[in-house]
C-alpha cells in the first residue's frame, strides 16, 4: 500500500471502508493501478499488483528482488 501511494501521490486509506470492517475496496485499488499508466511502465505495475495481492499469493521481498535485479546494472550505470 505504500508504494501504491507514493506511486500515485494519493492517501491510500480511501481505500477502506468504513463501515465497521475496514474491509478493502478493490475496485477502487485497480483503479489507482490503472492510474498509474501514464507515468510508470507495465512491469512496474505488474509488481505493484503482486505486492497487494492476498498474503498467501503474494510474492516475497526476495522473489521481487529477483525480478528487479537484471535492471539495477541499468540503474547503477547512470
């Protein structure tokens, strides 16, 4: 949740409701996902979905690591 906020510079906490249960509105995360299109590319988007999926689907620190580290040689060389 806190990359999808810094990701779009919107409070991620409208994504709860309210209603006693705190229970997250998905509807209302894709639509901050989707959002992004225009300023991030499609792997990045990618990530940021599979960082919010359930806990026991969800992939672990290291496996993202491992799915960004061809491209840190890239960032590194700048």
């Amino acid at each position: 949740m806190t990359i999808l906020s810094a990701a779009t510079l919107e409070n991620c906490n409208v994504l709860y409701e309210k209603s006693g249960t705190y229970k997250l509105n998905t509807n209302k995360m894709y639509q901050l996902i989707n959002n992004m299109q225009s300023k991030y590319s499609p792997m990045f988007q990618q990530i940021v979905m599979e960082m919010l999926t359930q806990p026991n689907a969800r992939k672990s620190c290291s496996e993202i690591y491992h799915m960004l580290y061809p491209y840190e040689k890239d960032i590194l060389d700048l």
